[in-house]
C-alpha cells in the first residue's frame, strides 16, 4: 500500500469515479442528453449576455446568484402552477452540487438517506463522498413503487434523508405523487424529489406539494430538456429554511458569472428550446414499439430514455452494438441495458444495429 492509499479515506477505498464511457462513435445514446442543439436565437443572445458579464470577470459573481434564482422561480411556477419566491429557489452546478450540498447540510456522519434501487447511481456516490450511510431498498416487480409498502420501509428505517426519482433513472418510471405525499407523512427527515427529466413526463411535478411541506424538497436541472448539458446549471424548489441551509455549505462564489449569464439566456428562451421535447418524447416512444417488436422487454417510459432487456447477457449486447457505431448504456442491472432517445437517424441506426445484432447472435 502507498502512502496515498494508505491516507485515503477507508470508506473511498475500493470505488471507482462516476462517469459514462466517452467513446467517438457515430450514435452515442448513453448519458440522456437532449440530442437538439440549442437554437441560433438563443446562442446568439447567449454569446451577448456572457460577453457583457466578461467585462467584469475582475470581479466575483454574485455569490447567491439572486437573479438567477429569480428567473429559475418564475419558470419553474410557470410549468407546474405552483407560484414559488425566490427564496424557495436554490442554484448550483448541475443537480449533483445542488444533491451535494443537502446532503453536506442534512446528511454527513451519524445519519442515513435511504433510496429504492435501482435508482441514479449518484445518490449512493454522493453519501459516501459526504460521509452519510446509504440504505439501498427494493422496489416492487416492474420496478413500481407503492404508497402504502414505501411508507413502511421509511417508517421503519427512520433515515435523515429520502431519496425518490422521478422520473426515475435508469428505468424512466414516474413515481404517483401519492407515493411522494406517503412517505413524506411517514419520514422523520428530508425527502428529495429528483426530478431530472421532469420535462420529458405528463406526470404533475411534486413541486405542487411543497406548500405545507418544509421537509419536501424538489430537485431539477438544465442538463436534459433545455439542452444545456454543457452548462452545468442544477436547481431545486423547497422552503425558504432548506435554502438557508444550504448557503450555509456552499462554497463562495460556487456559480460563476458567466455560468450565470448562460443559464438566465436560457431560461429566457425557454419555449424555443422545450420546443423539441416533443420531438424526443416521439423518438421514445418509436424506441418502446421498435424494440417490443423485436420481443424483448421494455420497462415503460416518462422520461428521454428507454430501459430494455432482458439478455443473457448485457456486456455481450453492448459490445455488438458498439461494434456497430452505436454507443448505449450498461447501467449495472444483469440482462438490461439503457438507450437515449436520439434524433430520428441516430433512433434508426440503433433500432438496425439491435435488430442486427440479435439476428447475428441466434
């Protein structure tokens, strides 16, 4: 052992980074990206708005990113109906930072977060990086969550924190709002609502719930349908108390003024840019009939992806398919693997290479 391992933290020991295979291939449909690039309205307002915060790059960012948070307010109860303060509103880089940090203010030592798995691998990652103890449990046959069994498992747990996904990762189910309201009656501590590819679902946003709710958190992100993956922007919706806490872990200064710039551009350009949810909502659903039609199964879908198996095995049906120019995901479930919905050529260039590669393989 070196002298690097041997001060490591004994709980770091053993993990390997997070992170998706970036391979150069002609279809990558692995990390969820929204496969529309931004429109040229957009970049070109974008390309002003960040050249006029350059001009004071000598100095620091608002630190609290107020007029951002702002505007991330008047979006977010814009498309759910719930009208939301700015000071219910909080901001960081990506949902990663923004899950970082309530779990730096809410989790750490001496406390557990609890998530029914399979779930967004960073939940887990994100509590052993701040020290907290991860309660993986079960979900129901078809991947499904109940109000009534959830309530008990965080009933009798007690955990500090609870995470749900919804729509969840990596198998794209909504999760019923009355599960959201049963398990938060039945927990003692923080209940965080993942709500990643929110835009992508019909399902009503548990942001609706927050009032009345001060443990109820809401979390979201820009990375997905705004197209803004490269951005960096996460957020959440909770009490005003939540977001005082948070600004008590928060490093200085943690969004910086050009982030900023780009992501009120964005926002301002909302409808242009969820113009194109539609068109990858229509491109999932074609990848739910194409692969059923091949009989294999698929889990049903309210997200930008689709979860589908079930093979003998998953690392072969992934090779085969990357042989063929088609990047996909492993998602660490034996026999299933998980697809992007990509533009209309790149969903017809994995639907060929999986009919392909079945062919091949009997």
């Amino acid at each position: 052992m070196s002298d690097l391992d041997r001060l490591l933290r004994d709980d770091l020991r053993g993990h390997v980074p997070y992170g998706a295979p970036q391979l150069d291939v002609p279809v990558r449909l692995n990390t969820n990206e929204n496969p529309h690039q931004p429109p040229a309205s957009l970049v070109r307002d974008l390309a002003e708005r960040v050249a006029e915060a350059a001009t004071a790059l000598n100095r620091y960012p608002d630190r609290d990113a107020v007029a951002l948070r702002s505007d991330l307010a008047a979006y977010l109860g814009r498309v759910t109906g719930q009208p939301l303060d700015t000071d219910q509103v909080w901001a960081a880089n990506g949902s990663n930072e923004v899950l970082q940090q309530l779990l730096q203010a809410f989790g750490g030592p001496g406390r557990t977060a609890l998530g029914f798995e399979p779930t967004y691998s960073m939940h887990r990652l994100i509590c052993v990086g701040t020290g907290t103890r991860y309660l993986p449990m079960p979900r129901l046959p078809g991947f499904r969550l109940e109000p009534e069994s959830a309530a008990l498992v965080v009933r009798e747990h007690a955990p500090d924190v609870v995470f749900l996904c919804s729509p969840n990762n990596p198998t794209g189910t909504a999760v019923d709002p009355a599960v959201v309201e049963a398990v938060h009656d039945a927990a003692r501590g923080l209940v965080v609502v993942d709500e990643a590819y929110a835009e992508f679902s019909a399902r009503p946003s548990a942001v609706r719930l927050l009032p009345g709710r001060d443990r109820l958190v809401v979390t979201r992100t820009m990375s997905k349908a705004f197209a803004f993956a490269g951005g960096r922007v996460g957020y959440l919706a909770a009490s005003p108390d939540v977001v005082a806490a948070l600004q008590l872990v928060r490093l200085p200064y943690h969004l910086s003024s050009l982030t900023q710039a780009a992501a009120r551009a964005a926002l301002a350009h909302a409808d242009d840019v969820l113009a194109t949810v539609a068109a990858v909502r229509e491109q999932r659903d074609r990848l739910v009939e194409g692969i059923r039609a091949l009989d294999l199964e698929v889990v049903e879908s309210d997200a930008n992806f689709v979860l589908f198996g079930e093979f003998g095995s998953e690392a072969s049906t992934w090779k085969g398919l990357l042989d063929r120019g088609v990047l996909v995901r492993d998602v660490g479930i034996p026999g299933w693997l998980r697809v992007t919905a990509g533009t209309e050529a790149e969903t017809g260039a994995f639907l060929e290479a999986l009919e392909q590669g079945l062919r091949d393989a009997t």
